[in-house]
C-alpha cells in the first residue's frame, strides 16, 4: 500500500523541504494543491 498527502499542510515549507520531509516518513505519493481552499503554495 502506499501512503500519500495532499501537500498544503505543509505550505509553511518550501516545496522542496516539504518533498523531503514528506519522504523522510515513507510517503510515496503527493497531491499538489492547485486551486481553491487548499492553496497554491506549491504550484
């Protein structure tokens, strides 16, 4: 099975520290926030 997250929890991080802090947990998918309430802090 594999664990993924929507990024916009972690907007206060740049994309790049959060692609590694998200990895560093063993997640393996992530779905970047695009429009809307989630934000475009990654985009």
């Amino acid at each position: 099975m594999k664990l993924g997250v929507m990024n916009p929890i972690l907007s206060d991080l740049s994309f790049e520290e959060a692609m590694a802090y998200l990895s560093s947990l063993g997640v393996q998918t992530v779905e970047i926030g695009a429009v809307g309430y989630p934000g475009t802090a990654h985009l």
